[in-house]
C-alpha cells in the first residue's frame, strides 16, 4: 500500500512489430479506462512493464490483467506472486484467456516435470491448443466494435449466467448479467483447477475463478471497464484489503506468517512508552486523518499505545496478574501471541481536555469517545470491545481500542449494525483468521 491506499498493478498491451520498422512504433500502452476505474475503486494504479516486472512486486497488493494483443512470457510471474502472496486477481479478456493457459500450461507441465513451463507450452501449443477464434466455433455474436457511444456499448452487451456460490456471484448478487462482449479467441479448454462461473447462452465460457489455498483470482471475457456499477473493481479493492480484517482473540492467535510494516509515530500523550509508538503504516495514515477530523471538531486525541512487541505483551499479562489477578488480567489483557497489539492494527487512544490529558472516564470524555466513534468507520476503524458485547469478545468494555480493519465499507457495517469483529467475521471468508 502507498499511504494507506491499495496499490493495483495493471499489465499493459505491447505492440512489438510494424512494417516500418519504426523503434518508435515498438511500444507498451496503457488503456486510461483500467487506471479510471481503479482509481473510482480508491485505490491507485501503476503500470507493470515486463523488463525486471518482479521489481515492482513488492508495492502491489493486486494486479489487472487487461484485453491486449499479445502475452509476453514474463507476465505469467504476476499469477506466481498473487499465489504466493495471497493477492487478488482480475484477467479481463485477453487476461482470463492468459490465466486459462496459464493454468492448462500447469496441468500438462505434470505429465512431464522434466520439462520448464515455457517448454510445456511449446510443446502442447499446436496439438493442445489452448484458445481458438471465434470463426474457427463458428461463433460471430461475441466480438463486436464499441466506442464511447452508449449505443454501440449497449449493442455490444449480451447475457450471462453466474453460478450460485462464486466469486461472480458474491460480486453481482444476481442470476444473470448484461455485458458488453469484444472478443476474438474463446477458451477451448479449462483445466481443472479453475471453476467456470458464468456462461453466455451459447454456452461459451464467460469468468473463470481460482480459490484454492487462500487465492483470489477471477478472470472475466466481457469489458466491466464499460460497465458503470463498477462491482468488479470495488471487489479487487476490497479483495486487497482482507489482511486487515484478521480476526484476533482469545481462541484466534496470530499467524506465524503473517507481516505488516511497521512505522513510529510521534505522540504527544505524556505517558506513552517509547517501544509502543509505533503502528501498522495503513494504520498510520488512517489515524493521522482521524486525529484532523476530530481536531476539526475541536477534540485533542493522540496515540496512547500502539504496536507491541510479543516480549511487552507477555510482561504486561504478567505484571497486571501480579497486581489485580487472572480474572482482572483475562477481561482486559491478551495473552502474548493473541493481541492485536502485537499485529499493529490496534490503537489505544488517549484525550487532552482543558489542557490535561485525561484516561480516567467522565462526562466529558465520554463525550468525546461517542462522537470519535461515530466517525471511525470513515478511516477504517472500528470499536473494538464494545460495551454490552463481553460474552462474544471475551473482553470487557474499552473505548479506548480502536481496531483498523483496513475497508471503510467493512468497518461501517461493524459500526452501523453494532456488531463485533466476530459477529462480521461468520458472513466473510477471511483467510487469515484460522488458528
């Protein structure tokens, strides 16, 4: 992420060969309609060139596969790096058709390990051909001319059918859909491993998913680039942003392999501790602007304990045992391992009133904590022990503990229907909440 916002790394379309034999004619291009909608998704885009594209990796929390004419090999190690890292992915057009061979290039690379994938696909390219062209299916109502014109857009749709319990399907919450189609070459076939979650009426394949082992990706025939809800990009940007929803409490420990980066912040609060200013850099920026929004209303609020290392958690639990006891300590102290703490996702925020900085609760605070909750879900925030909600938490009422769950439209269904993370968590698939 670069200040907090999702990075989307879009592939481009090459033109390597011109009659003139012009240098200047050798050239990637970018389509301003892939940055515009991930951008309105509020996330930024960038563009991948294929020399050393692994170099631009490690800033990219998802990637767009675009229609193009031309795959270059190097383009298949962006499916690698979303394996690996669990980063969505959308293929749209000559993207899907990229991920279908990609895929069948893995299948058939098993028959013969002694080969390298490139190999595979040179070797099966003519006998197993992966796509063919419309004329050759004899199928001519899929590939059509569109400009901006609305009727040439509209002219170009034609239905789909999603398949219940799909991505497409968590995507459109409906039966069927009308896309615009500009295709040329279809699927002609589709490994096993991919899941075929929507088709025209003819019956061609028009979305293929891969779920497995915590990926995330979808590859799609028709343009939703032409298409104004934009569903598909607000669900690559929410897809992107599932690592901050990672539920952590007393029966959930934190995941040994899980990361984030981790950034100082300078407080002002008087009584904070020098190794817990620190938090989750998203978390960063999200309270930064928290803190001018409730200056605006001319509340004082700054960072009373932020990331903590596993090692402070476990003499915190230890020195609060000594002093209150286990029951004490078990309704508001984790265990080492099972704070959220310890992933920087979590702020304990303090309050300055008439020019002291006040931890104790009274009318005033209380006060300011009902308005700085009513907003929180607007960074991305939520309350994360709420009052009244101990049995589900396991925690008792702090509202103080602030959660970053990274989605504003995640953390405002958590504020507006006042529920726990745990409740929010049973209607999300969140891949990182396992023990």
């Amino acid at each position: 992420m670069i200040k907090g916002k999702v990075v989307v790394g879009i592939l481009p379309t090459y033109n390597l060969k011109n009659e003139d034999n012009d240098p200047y004619q050798d050239k990637a291009s970018f389509v301003r309609m892939y940055e515009q909608r991930i951008i309105e998704a509020g996330a930024i885009p960038i563009g991948l060139l294929n020399n050393n594209i692994e170099n631009y990796f490690d800033i990219c929390d998802a990637y767009v596969w675009p229609g193009g004419n031309s795959i270059q090999n190097d383009f298949y190690k962006v499916f690698e790096d979303a394996f690996k890292n669990h980063k969505p992915f959308l293929g749209i057009c000559l993207g899907m058709q990229a991920m279908a061979t990609y895929f069948n290039i893995l299948e058939d690379n098993k028959k013969n390990k002694e080969l390298s994938f490139y190999e595979t696909y040179e070797a099966n390219k003519e006998s197993k051909p992966y796509l063919v062209r419309l004329e050759e299916e004899k199928i001519s109502n899929h590939s059509h001319y569109v400009t901006k014109d609305e009727e040439k857009i509209e002219n170009a749709k034609h239905k789909v059918k999603i398949e219940k319990g799909t991505i497409m399907d968590d995507i459109y919450k409906t039966d069927t859909i009308n896309v615009p189609s500009m295709h040329t070459y279809i699927v002609a076939r589709v490994p096993k491993s991919l899941t075929i979650s929507s088709r025209t009426e003819d019956g061609t394949i028009e979305s293929v998913e891969y779920t497995k082992n915590g990926a995330c990706m979808l590859g799609v025939q028709y343009h939703p680039e032409l298409i104004k809800d934009y569903k598909i990009f607000n669900w690559l940007v929410e897809r992107s942003l599932d690592k901050y929803k990672i539920l952590v409490n007393k029966e959930h420990k934190i995941p040994n392999n899980l990361y984030f980066k981790i950034v100082t912040y300078d407080s002002k609060c008087p009584s904070i501790d020098k190794r817990e200013s620190l938090m989750e850099e998203s978390v960063y920026y999200a309270f930064l602007e928290l803190k001018k929004a409730m200056q605006e209303k001319g509340y004082e609020i700054d960072l009373q304990s932020g990331y903590r290392y596993t090692i402070d958690q476990e003499e915190l639990f230890n020195r609060i045992v000594e002093e209150k006891g286990i029951e004490h300590t078990n309704m508001f102290v984790a265990k080492p391992r099972h704070s959220e703490h310890e992933t920087g996702l979590a702020i304990d925020v303090c309050a300055c009133i008439d020019g002291k900085w006040n931890f104790e609760s009274d009318e005033e605070l209380n006060i300011l904590f009902s308005y700085l909750h009513s907003i929180i879900s607007n960074y991305g925030f939520i309350l994360r022990y709420p009052k009244g909600k101990e049995d589900i938490t396991g925690y008792g009422y702090e509202p103080w503990h602030l959660r970053y769950v990274g989605s504003k439209l995640f953390a405002k269904e958590i504020m507006d229907n006042n529920l726990t993370l745990e409740e929010a968590s049973n209607s999300y698939t969140l891949r990182y909440s396992k023990k």
